[in-house]
C-alpha cells in the first residue's frame, strides 16, 4: 500500500523546465519549422558544404542560405571550418539531427 502512494507522489511530481531550457527547445522547434532551414539541415546530415555549394544545390540566393546559416549557427545547429577564405559548414547537434530524421521518416512513411 506505502508503495503505491509513493509512486503515485512520484508520478505527479513532473519536473518542471526551467526558463533557458524552454528558450532553446522553443527555437530549436522554431529553426525546424522553416522549410529552408530544414532543407539546408538535410543536406548538411550527409557531407560538409561551402555556402556557395548549398546554394548551388538547393537553387537558393547566397544570401538566403547565410542568413538560414546564421540562424543555424547561432543556436549551435551548425558548425563551420575555415579553408583560406571559404567556410564549410556541417551540422553540429547529433541529436536535433535524430529528431529531423525520425520527423522526415515519419512524414514519409505517413
């Protein structure tokens, strides 16, 4: 009977999300809500690319495709190495990438 209430009271006792957490999770949904953002992800799951490469592949402006990395990069989605002056981005969260993946398996599949 003690065992009962007593996961009964741990069942009801649902850690609440802190202020900074909710702030990330929140964007993280919101950079995965932009088409484009999901198609420059995307590619970015399978090798490394220049700006220019993304855009020649996805048939974007240089421009879209750095403003979308900018947003990227600032929520630590993507990553970027230098190569004299061209930068080659690739994506830098392993599991934003796991839940993109299982969401494009899901829209597929549905």
């Amino acid at each position: 009977m003690e065992n009962n209430r007593n996961k009964e009271k741990k069942d009801q006792e649902v850690e609440e999300l802190d202020e900074e957490t909710l702030f990330v999770v929140s964007q993280t949904f919101k950079a995965l809500s932009d088409p484009t953002r999901i198609r420059i992800l995307h590619l970015l799951c399978e090798q490394e690319m220049s700006v220019n490469q993304i855009a020649d592949t996805l048939d974007l402006r240089q421009s879209t495709v750095s403003h979308q990395l900018r947003f990227l990069k600032n929520l630590r989605l993507v990553k970027y190495r230098r190569a004299g002056t061209t930068l080659f981005y690739s994506h830098d969260d392993e599991h934003v990438i796991d839940v993109l993946q299982q969401t494009i398996n899901h829209a597929l599949h549905h």
